[in-house]
C-alpha cells in the first residue's frame, strides 16, 4: 500500500477505512478486520460517535499504535479554542491515545471567529495532541484564506470526492500548496457502480465497478480514499483495488461521467463555490 506524504509531516497510506455510520460492537469489528486485511489508516471523527468503539478496536488488536493513522475531527459547533480543546481530548480519551495522526476542522460554520480557531488548531499541533492538522468541507475561497493569509501549517484537506463530483479547483490548489486531498464518500454511497460506463470498464478488466471507481481516485497524485465497508469481502475487495490498471481508454470513459452528483450537502453546508 502507497503512502501519501504531504507538507508538515503528514504520512498516510492513500486508502483507508471510513468507519460513519458504524457505532458500537458492529464499528469494533470492522475496525479490527479491517487491521487484519492489513488496513492501516482509519476515519471517526466525535459526531459518528464511534471513537471509543474504534479505540476498543485498537486496543484489541495486535498492530502496534504508531503503525497506524489515525484521523478524528472536531465538530462544527465546537470551534471556539476551550471548546476545540476539550473536543480533541474527549477524543484521545475515547481513542485510548496520547495523540491523533490528523485532526481536521469537519465542517467551516457561519459568523465564527477563524483567525481564533485556526490558532487553536495550530496549538494543539504545536502542543503535539496532533501531528497534523487539517479541513474537511472547505470550499476553496475559504481554504486559500486559511492556507495564505492565516498561513496555518496544514497538511489535508477532506472533501467529497469521486467519479461523480468535479473536485479539479480544490484538487489542483491542494496540489500547489502541497496538501493532500482525502476523498471521502469515494464511492459515491453505491451511485459510482452504478453507472454504465463504470460496469463497463469493470468488465473489460474482470473487475468490481467499485473498484473501478476506486482506483480513478488512488491514480491521482495527492489523493487518498477513505470507503466505508463493513463486510470482510467489501473490505477486501476495496483493498485489492489498488491492483487494478485503468487504461486512457477508462479515464476517458470517466471523464465523461456528470460530474455534478454531491451526495453530502446537509443544511449547515457552506456555499459550495465560495
Ligand atoms: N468529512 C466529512 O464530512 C465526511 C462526510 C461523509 C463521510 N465521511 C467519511 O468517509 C467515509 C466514507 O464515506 P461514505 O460512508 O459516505 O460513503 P462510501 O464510502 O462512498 O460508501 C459506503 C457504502 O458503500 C458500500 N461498499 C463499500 N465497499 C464496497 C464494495 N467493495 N462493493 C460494494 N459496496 C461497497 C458500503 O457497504 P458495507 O458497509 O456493507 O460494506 C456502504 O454502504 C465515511 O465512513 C466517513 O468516515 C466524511
């Protein structure tokens, strides 16, 4: 498995587990699977509410802590520096760790105090509570003031991302400023294998069109992919996407797909175009 290594220390292997919406025993279990089939890089984040199930995971299985990243966030309402605090140590609690590989801001909100919540998000990196820090949901405007004019050291970005939402903005401005995209929703909650073109390629190589759909995002440099499966096979199957060999032929055919299908867009979005 490729690792993704990016500004400010962050080091991650490009695919790993989404575990939302799993809760409880049924998020030990697949975590713990996960370990075994050789994943190495897990998702949660406190508004799954499954950190201390993914923490049992950890503690139950035999690969050592520093093998694996781990990524958490902090939720939108909590942004204020006391409440971001207290959010990143509820965590590490939960987790059974002393520190978070990546802990993102998961959603911007409105009328809040930026300059101050990225300041608290560089402390607690400075503080060592993360070794790297990071935003999901950001739309560009947002993240270039983030990255240049409050210049935070960050190292990710986590957006939706896949064969059916254009992310190219987002994408080649992670590029130049050396941050690594982490694609959630990757395969587009079922709607990537569901399209036409997606099964086509799938059979010309003998392959799952999620795992089509997959591959199109670990092809891309800069880009890590973070799918929920909770089965075994689906885990498996996921892992052995790196294997598969998209031609110009296939990218073409997925170039041509509509690219305008976000899946996630709850009523607390930003403007997606800002
Ligand atoms: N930052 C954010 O705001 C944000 C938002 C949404 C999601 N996320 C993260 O991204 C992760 C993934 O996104 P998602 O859960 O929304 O969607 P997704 O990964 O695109 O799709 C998950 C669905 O695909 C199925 N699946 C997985 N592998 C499969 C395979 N090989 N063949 C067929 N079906 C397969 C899963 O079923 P089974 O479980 O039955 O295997 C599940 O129903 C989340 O778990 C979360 O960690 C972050």
């Amino acid at each position: 498995m490729r690792n993704l290594t990016s500004r400010h220390g962050l080091d991650m292997p490009q695919l790993g587990l989404g575990t939302w919406p799993m809760k409880g025993e049924e998020c030990t279990l697949a975590v713990r699977q996960a370990l075994e089939l050789g994943y190495r890089h897990i998702d949660t984040a406190p508004a799954y509410e499954n950190e201390a199930a993914v923490g049992e995971a950890l503690r139950q299985s035999d690969v050592p802590r520093e093998s694996i990243h781990l990524t958490t966030k902090v939720w939108w309402d909590k942004l204020q520096p006391a409440a971001m605090r207290q959010s990143l140590e509820d965590s590490l609690r939960a987790l059974g760790t002393e520190q978070v590989d990546l802990f993102m801001i998961h959603w911007p909100t409105k009328d809040w105090d930026l300059p101050r919540s990225i300041e608290a998000l560089v402390a607690l990196r400075d503080e060592g509570k993360a070794r790297c820090i990071g935003v999901a949901n950001f739309p560009l405007g947002l993240l270039r003031r983030v990255a240049e004019e409050l210049e935070a050291p960050l190292s990710a970005i986590q957006v939706e991302y896949h064969v059916l939402l254009d992310q190219r903005g987002l994408l080649d401005y992670a590029r130049s400023k050396g941050l690594a995209l982490t694609a959630y929703t990757p395969l587009a909650r079922g709607q990537a294998a569901e399209q036409a073109a997606i099964r086509k390629i799938a059979e010309k190589h003998g392959v799952l069109p999620s795992q089509v759909a997959l591959k199109w995002l670990l092809d891309q440099d800069g880009v890590a992919a973070i799918p929920k499966a909770s089965s075994r096979a689906n885990q498996q199957a996921n892992r052995d996407a790196l294997k598969v060999q998209l031609d110009d032929e296939d990218r073409a055919l997925i170039a041509a797909l509509p690219k305008d299908r976000r899946v996630v867009s709850p009523d607390f979005a930003p403007a997606w175009d800002a």
